[in-house]
C-alpha cells in the first residue's frame, strides 16, 4: 500500500469521507480496533449524514484516520479480510454481534477484482455431464448476470432481447430526472464494483452504461439475440424441452431449451389506469416508462396523474419549464432525507475509492448495514403497542416522528399542503422515497398546484375531479407504476399437463423462494413473485445475486443427474407460501389497509419479502433435490 500524498493533502481529502467506512478500513489496514471507539459508533445512519456524528465528532474520527494513515506511507502490505477481523469491524458498526452475517459479508466485503460468488465449477470438468442448454429472457440486470455465471460454469446459454440493446429498466426508462434510489456502490454487482462512479446515485444513463460495459467486458454480447420477444413459452413432456415462440426481426422463430430462465422483473409493464373518457383526450398522453420526448412541456399545462417513485422523480425537473403542472395525487409517500441524493461524489471520496486498499469495499458495507439490520424493524407489526393506520409498533412511530419533521420543516410559507403531504399509513405499508427537498420545493412553485380530489373523468380538454372541477390539460404523463403483480407477462406461459401459468395464478403470482413453480418443469424466475425489498437488505441486485447461485447450483445438479427436469414439489412450495403470506401480515403493507402496488388484487402481497434480506441468502445458498420431484 501506497499514500503518495503529503499529510496535507490526506487531511483535504479525508474531508469528503464517509467517516464511518473511513473508520473501518483504518481498523482493517492496522489490525489495530481501538480506533473503533464507542464514542464515534452512529446510531442515525438511516436519516441523517455522517451517520448523525456532530462536528466534534467528526474532526476526532478525521484526525484519528489521518494520524494512523500517515504511518502507513510506503510499502505497508495489506492485510487480508478474514473472518475474525470482519466480525471484530462489523459488530462494532451495527452494535450487535454479526457472527451469523459473516459468511455472508464475506461475499459482499470483496476488494476490487475478488468474485467470491463465482460458481467454483465448470461443465468441462463434471465427469458424463449431460447436455443442457439454458435460455435467459431478457437483457437487463437479472439477465446479464444469469448469462455471465452460465458462461463462467461453460453452460450454454442464449439471451432473448425485446430490445436493441441492454439494460432493461435502465434502457427503456428516460423520463427527466430518472435515477435510481440505491446508492451508486451498492446498486452495482458485488465482484464488478465501479469506483469512479460521478454521483452517489447514479442516473440512467450511466446505470444503462455500467451494464452495456459489463456485458462488453465479459464477452456476453454474443449470447444475447437483440430485438426478439419470447411471445410464448411451452414444456414439451415428450422431449422434455422448453419450445420458446420468438418474435425476431425475421419473422416467427421456435427454439427449443433445456432450462428456461424469466429475467423479465416485476416493473417492466408500465400500468396506465383504466380512467373513463381516457381515449377522448385531444393532447398528447404518455406514461413515464415511455416516455415521448418529440413532445415539448415549455409553457404548456401539464397534468401529472399519480406521484409514485417516477413522479417524485420527473416532476420537479419538468416544473422548471411547464406553463402550469397539476399532479393528481391518491396518497402521498413517505420521503426519506438523502441530502445528497442529486450531489456529485466530491474529489476527496473518489480518491480513497482509488488509492486507499479496503475504502471501497468497506463504504460498500456502511450503505448496505442499515437494509441488513434496522430497516425491517421498522416494518414489523408489535401487536401490543397495539398497532394502528398510524404506526404499528415504537419504532414505527419514531420513525413516523422524524419523517414528519423533515416534512414539515419545508412547510415555511405554506401550511395549507401539510394535509396534503404527511401520509395517514404506517411508514413502510408503501414504498419509501428518496428526497433531497427537491419534491416539496415543486409543490410550492407558483406555476405548481397539488389536487387530491378524486379523478372522476379524462375529457377532451383535460381532467374532470369528483367535485365537478375542470382541470384543463394540454399535456398528460402517467406517472401511475407498473403491473407489477403481472409476473412474465405478456407472454403465454404452458407448464406440464398443458396447464398455462397466468390462469393458474389468477392474479396472485407464487413461487417458492421465488424462483420456481409447482408444474412448471425447469423454469426459474429472477425477481420473481416475492423478491422485492421494501427498503431492507440493499438492493435488487443483491436479491438476483442469490437467485443466480441457486439458478447455477440446479443447473449443476441437472448436469449430473440420471433425470431431465426437476419441479419443485406443490407441497413444499405450499407450505412456503404460508410461511410467507404469515410474516407478511406482521410488516406494515400486510397489516396497513392503504393498499399500493405492494398489494395484488387478492387482497395478499406478492411483491415483497418480508423476511430479513440474509434469510433469503441463506435459504438460496443450496439447490436441495429432495423438494423436487425428478422428472425423466
């Protein structure tokens, strides 16, 4: 290891560090943990910056690194990350002990370079492996990553393409403003981290670029069919095959594959709702997913329907030059404060991700800490508080508390929105937004006004409320989500028997651990029915990365085994979703009654997992052949 800069110059940039991770990675580099003081732990890593240390704080955590790290000048090695050391780090972070986090941190506290989830096996070395081949619908997060461990194992595999390109969400979502709400290192795969990322959460465009990079780097462009749907998809009993029906730029195509892989997700289907009068509208009429950018906003009245993520997101930007913007809200969200959620990452934190060995990995472990541990809690019914609409446990109601004051401290001048803006449901019984100020800043534009009537009618010249008000429009955007309860479609999906999925699950999509389906032979859904975090365990990635190791893990049990299919057992995935659909009505979108995309039309959620995120770890790690059945 190598500081090449003088103390100086090392103090400048320890101004822009996350004192947290910086604390850690000195206690790692010196093996010496009495840095590691009581007095500098944080407890408000989830609001507040700097995890809540105050400015004396702060000055001793940077003094305390400086001091150590100007010892460290020239050629000091650096130690490796092993277990008791992260152990040692780690409970002195979250204030608990991690023993039973470790194997897992091990995973995802990796230096730049290190793949400690690399499948660890290769088809060519499998003595009379059998010949399976692995298709994989859709390019985007999921997909590429199914691809990349496929082809590290020397499996076939083909990806099939609706588009032109990679990326999915991150290719087909423009709309100004757009980015994502995990921090930029997080929200990246564990082994291809990025540490030259220019803001901490990252735009769309440079999201689209990270994937279309990593496909590039790991050669996948060649595994991918661009411009092809996969219209439907059927078991073939006889052959003991997946026949796949494609729509290429040729015409009508049927293949054929071993293993079928849904890599589509859950926000893939934009949702525009079914208003009366919806079709008589004289303007243009677009959701945001799709965007239409050959239509120009400048001076226009624009009426925004919904003000879900993507609205938090495009409305402040589109307000700066809309003549008049009217947003139709249902419920308001719950914003958290992310103060630097639209900052670029300052010189000084761009240089420790470069130079200082461990920085990276262990800031890695600060963003990710709070989903792991706090979060959830903060979900979870307590049945004695007793529970209510407005929190459902204590925590709850200190987290209600804080986020109520944050809302309300950017109220000055305007009391008449406070009704408007602090939502009536427990925090969590919805998704939780970022916000750095920007949303409340819109509401209160002169140009900006705020309607919470109920939307009776779309007419020709506008939106017609239940009160009988006419709100003129010249332009609507649907900001209203996506079909999220509508897993793989719209493709026809025939399992075993002839047995088509999407009447099967008649709105309510199960899966167990969301990857496989009673009757459905060799297929495995990557954010599938119940895999998305409400807000714990770090981001989506994190849940694909899972499902990817047991996907390799089932595909390596077939190679090897006397059968050709296997299907996880009904009983086994029965007893699962009881298992689930219990724990979900303990979490505040189960037990609130605000409902949201959280909730399907069966009135049960089949979006989230309502368990921690290192349960999901756990229960994905192996492929356990005796819950399926083996089908020759």
């Amino acid at each position: 290891m190598t500081i090449n800069v003088d103390d100086a110059q090392l103090r400048r940039h320890l101004r822009d560090a996350e004192l947290p991770a910086l604390l850690m990675t000195v206690a790692h580099l010196t093996g010496d943990s009495s840095i590691l003081r009581d007095d500098l732990r944080c407890d408000g890593w989830l609001f507040l910056p700097q995890g809540g240390l105050t400015a004396g704080q702060r000055e001793e955590a940077r003094s305390l690194a400086a001091g150590v790290l100007a010892r460290l000048r020239e050629g000091a090695s650096v130690p490796p990350l092993d277990a008791r050391t992260l152990h040692r780090i780690t409970s002195w972070a979250l204030g608990m002990d991690t023993a039973d986090l470790v194997p897992l941190l091990a995973e995802e506290i990796v230096p730049p370079g290190a793949d400690a989830k690399a499948p660890g096996w290769n088809r060519d070395d499998l003595p009379d492996a059998r010949d399976v081949e692995v298709a994989v619908i859709g390019a985007g997060m999921s997909g590429l990553l199914a691809a990349y461990r496929l082809k590290q194992a020397g499996v076939p595999v083909v990806v099939y393409e609706k588009n032109g390109e990679v990326g999915g969400t991150w290719l087909e979502n423009t709309y100004p403003g757009c980015r994502v709400d995990v921090a930029s290192h997080l929200y990246s795969y564990s082994f291809a981290q990025r540490t030259d990322w220019p803001q901490h959460f990252g735009t769309q465009e440079g999201l689209r670029q990270y994937f279309a990079d990593f496909a590039k780097q790991h050669g996948l462009y060649e595994h991918i069919r661009f411009d092809t749907g996969v219209r439907a998809a059927a078991w073939d009993e006889a052959a003991g095959r997946w026949r796949l029906t494609l729509d290429t730029p040729d015409g009508e195509r049927t293949v054929t594959s071993t293993v079928l892989v849904s890599a589509v997700g859950q926000l893939n289907r934009p949702h525009v709702p079914d208003i009366p009068g919806r079709d008589e509208f004289a303007g243009p009429a677009f959701h945001s997913a799709r965007w239409d950018h050959s239509v120009d906003l400048a001076g226009r009245r624009v009426a925004v329907v919904g003000t879900g993520a993507s609205a938090v997101q495009f409305v402040p930007e589109i307000a700066k030059t809309a003549g008049e913007l009217r947003i139709f809200q249902r419920t308001p969200p719950w914003l958290r404060p992310t103060p630097n959620y639209h900052q670029p990452i300052a010189g000084g934190l761009r240089w420790l991700h470069e130079h200082l060995p461990y920085y990276a990995a262990w800031q890695r472990f600060w963003l990710l800490a709070p989903g792991l541990h706090r979060i959830l809690e903060g979900w979870v019914v307590d049945r004695g508080h007793p529970p209510t609409e407005r929190a459902i446990s204590a925590v709850n109601d200190t987290l209600r508390a804080t986020l109520t004051g944050y809302l309300r401290g950017q109220l000055a001048g305007r009391p008449d929105l406070e009704p408007f803006v602090i939502p009536a449901y427990p925090v969590g019984a919805k998704r939780v937004l970022r916000d750095n100020g920007s949303w409340i800043a819109t509401l209160k534009r002169d140009n900006v006004r705020l309607v919470s009537e109920r939307i009776e009618r779309i007419t020709p010249a506008g939106i017609r409320t239940a009160d009988g008000a006419g709100h003129p429009a010249d332009v609507i955007v649907y900001g209203t989500g996506f079909a999220a309860s509508e897993f793989l479609a719209p493709m026809t999906v025939t399992g075993r028997g002839g047995v088509d999925l999407h009447r099967s699950w008649n709105g309510d999509a199960r899966a167990y651990l969301g990857l496989t389906v009673p009757g459905f032979p060799n297929l495995f859904c990557l954010y599938g029915p119940n895999t998305n975090l409400a807000g714990h365990g770090g981001s989506i990635i994190y849940m694909s990365e899972c499902g990817v190791t047991y996907l390799l893990d089932a595909v390596r049990h077939l190679l090897g085994a006397p059968h050709r299919a296997v299907e996880v057992r009904r009983e086994v995935c029965d007893a699962f979703t009881v298992e689930l659909d219990s724990a979900s009505a303990e979490r505040a979108w189960g037990f609130s009654k605000t409902g949201g995309w959280f909730i399907n039309r069966a009135g049960r959620s089949a979006q989230n997992w309502p368990f921690p995120a290192q349960e999901y770890w756990r229960r994905t790690r192996r492929f356990d052949p005796a819950e399926y059945l083996h089908l020759p």
